[in-house]
C-alpha cells in the first residue's frame, strides 16, 4: 500500500522545495507538479510531490493519518475521521454502474 503525506511548501523553485509537516520539514522533488508558491499544499510519496492539494484535502488527509496512528495506539480517533461519520461508504465514480 502506498500512502501519501500532505506537507506545506515553506520555499522552494521548479526541482525542490522545502516542504514541512507537523514542524519537521524536508526537501521534496517539485519535479512531478512544477514550482509552486509557498503555503502551498502538496501530496507527497518517496519524497516527491504528486499532486496540489487544497487545505481542506491536506487537513482530511492529515487527520487521517493522524487517526491511524492513533487506532494503532488504541487512543480515541472516530472524531478525526468526521467526513466518515453519518454517512454511507460511496464508490469513487470510475466504478459506479449509474
């Protein structure tokens, strides 16, 4: 299984920039998606930025990393999966037969 981090672009140009995450930050390759601003969010993997984010993406993603590591621990985590919470599981369109 592969699973992407989402870090914040702090400074960076068209190869790399320095990425953070949770107050550690990283040199992350830009090559995949290009130069972006700082503030910025990104999906990373290996150390390599592969998509744009938008903030509110980066923070479901962040809180769900955030909740796996805490079901491992045995801590409470249903509150960090809140978009989860009430509704029915849905198949991402690609495979919906409408």
């Amino acid at each position: 299984m592969c699973v992407g981090i989402p870090m914040r672009v702090i400074d960076g140009g068209d190869m790399s920039a320095l990425c953070e995450r949770h107050g550690a930050a990283r040199q992350i390759s830009m090559l995949l998606i290009g130069a972006q601003p700082s503030g910025t969010y990104v999906l990373t993997h290996l150390d390599s930025a592969i998509r744009v984010l938008d903030e509110t993406e980066a923070r479901l993603i962040d809180d769900a990393l955030d909740g796996l590591s805490r079901a491992v621990e045995g801590a409470a985590f249903e509150h960090l999966f809140a978009d989860l919470v009430d509704r029915e599981p849905q198949l991402p369109a690609y495979l919906r037969s409408e």
